[in-house]
C-alpha cells in the first residue's frame, strides 16, 4: 500500500529542522494533502487538541518528528520536561490516530534510549539491555516506551505504527542556539565566535575521547521517507551513517574548516555523555533500502557554510521571535497546511 502518493499525510515537527526536509520528499511524492499542525493552535500534550487536530484535518499517514529535545546540559536542566513532553505528545498522538482510522504511524525515536554501554555497533536488538546514560535518560525513556505502545497497540489493535532511531542529525537549518543546540551546531558556533575575536584558544566540554556517530539532516529525511513507503514492521530500525568518529577528531576537523587557529581546552569537569555510539544499519538497508549517501566533511563544509551565511542575514534583518517545538535534534516546528492537491 502507498502510504504518501494520493494520500493525506500529517507531518508533527513538520516546518523543523528534520521535518522541512521530510515535508519536501513528502511533497515530491504527490500527497493528496501535506498538512504541518502549529503548536499555537494544538497543543500535542493534550488529548483533546490532539484529537481536534485529527477530526479536522483525517490523515492517512501521521510522521512524528516533533519532540523536545537538546544536548547534554539541555538534558541536565530539564530532565521532567524532556520526559513529560515527549512521552504525552508520542501517547496522545499513537492513541488518537488509532482511534482516527489513521492507516500507518512513522514515529521517530532516537539513539538516546540505547543502553549506556551498548556494545557497538549498535543493534536494534541490544535496546533493552540496560538503563540509558544518564544526562538523556528521560527524554530516552520517553521516546523507548513509545516503541512499547507501538508494538502493543500493532498486538492488539493490528495499528501500523513504526518506530525509527536516527543517530545525531546535523545540517544546514540546524539549532545553533547554544542553551539546547547539540554538538555540532555548538562547535560550529563555538569555533566561528573564537575565530572571529581572534581568541587565542576556546574550550570544550569533556575529555573528547567520547565517540558519536552523525546523520546528514537530508539523508535522515530520506530515511524516514522510505520507511513511510517501504516498512510496516514491530521492530525498531536504526537510521544512522555507519561511521563513528571521537569529539576530539571531530572538534579538529571544525576547527580546521571554520579557520580557527587556535588552541583547544578540555574541560574534563564537564561529562562526556555516552562513551560511544555507532549504529548497526543494516536492517535499514535491509528492510526499505535505505543507505546514508553524504561525505561526512562534505556535509560540515556545507552546514558551516550555511550558519555563517544566516549570520550575515541576521545582522541585516530585524529580530523576529518564534516560539514552537522542535523536531528531534531541531531548533523549530511551527506549520501550516502546506500543500493540496486539486
């Protein structure tokens, strides 16, 4: 069955970071109708504006990307929130399609809810094998008892609900904000900034001996637009590059394509979250054929090359707030109903 070509498909976290991506394969694949919800008219934590979203609009197919999320001290801050509101908008939304008639539910997960010590590569299989690392716990506990309504709501209900961990995303579009961004936007910005004053060193969390595999933003669309049209499985799949590279190599290479010359400090005090992460994709290859495509330093040059550009717009454009959740590993997904077909 297709689940996106003539059909209507819903899209949470939509206009995000993610989402914008996913909504412009979605859109090339002849939708009936592409519909992105704002938080400013439905509240995803509550059931009854959940349910008014769905009576209004009647998707097909939902894709779950909303979240709440951030990095390591984001998680630190707002460990309850992180839990809370990841855990109601994934139950609320599950709950409602079902009762909605939604015929396939594509909700993204993430690689935090792996134990902290998982060997690697990571697979899938390995997801319950202990208690996650403990600056992301809740928003991975969240996130991993959604996987446990899926498969009991498939048991019991027959509902098509997927579920799909993508490791860290990165790209053009990215959260650079430097209280909730994740390691790369804060290294980019952290790097650009030094470079900029002339300073002769910057400073990083952690000892760099951590590990973390990354996910080009389009790639990751792709992903989760093949699984959409190609996999109605119970088990979760990794979405995820392959490839795993330390934060110290990682800061060096930023460094190196930002131009700063300067030297690095480690501040060991600060934790290194999970040692390391590195993904098993093969079930992905496996399953809808999906196979991560973008040259890791080809992928940085370019997400670099994007944040200086927006730098130098801001500073010539008049400040504008957005309040709006973000999708995972996103700074924003505010929407609107973006696309019909007559």
């Amino acid at each position: 069955m297709a689940h996106i070509q003539g059909k209507t498909v819903l899209v949470t976290g939509g206009a995000g970071f993610l989402g914008r991506h996913v909504c412009d394969r979605v859109r090339a694949l002849n939708p009936k109708a592409l519909v992105v919800p704002r938080r400013s008219e439905h509240d995803l934590t509550e059931q009854a504006q959940v349910r008014a979203l769905l009576e209004r609009t009647r998707p097909d197919t939902v894709i779950h990307l909303a979240a709440v999320v951030g990095g390591i001290g984001a998680n630190r801050a707002n460990p309850g929130l992180y839990f809370y509101e990841n855990a109601m908008m994934g139950i609320m939304l599950t709950e409602e399609a079902r009762r909605h008639g939604v015929e396939k539910l594509v909700s993204v997960g993430t690689i935090c809810a792996y134990p902290k010590f998982t060997p690697v590569p990571f697979r899938e299989d390995a997801l319950w094998d202990g208690y996650p690392e403990e600056t992301n716990a809740p928003y991975g506990i969240a996130k991993k008892a959604l996987l446990v309504q899926a498969q009991a709501y498939r048991q019991q209900y027959g509902f098509n609900a997927v579920t799909l961990l993508p490791v860290n995303l990165y790209g053009p579009h990215d959260n650079f904000d430097p209280t909730t961004s994740h390691v790369i936007p804060a290294l980019i910005k952290k790097a650009i900034e030094a470079r900029d004053a002339g300073r002769a060193y910057m400073e990083v969390w952690g000892t760099g001996s951590a590990s973390r595999e990354f996910l080009f933003v389009r790639d990751a669309a792709e992903g989760v637009v093949k699984a959409t049209e190609g996999y109605n499985g119970s088990e979760p799949v990794n979405l995820g590059s392959g490839k795993e590279i330390t934060i110290r190599d990682l800061v060096l290479l930023i460094c190196e394509l930002c131009g700063f010359r300067g030297e690095v400090r480690w501040d060991a005090t600060k934790p290194d979250g999970q040692p390391r992460r590195c993904l098993d994709t093969s079930r992905a290859k496996e399953a809808f054929g999906f196979e991560a495509s973008t040259d890791f330093r080809r992928g940085l040059a370019e997400t670099i090359a994007w944040y200086e550009a927006s730098q130098n717009t801001a500073r010539t454009a008049s400040p504008v707030h957005h309040m709006s959740w973000a999708d995972d590993v996103s700074v924003g997904a505010p929407g609107v109903l973006l696309h019909r077909q007559p």
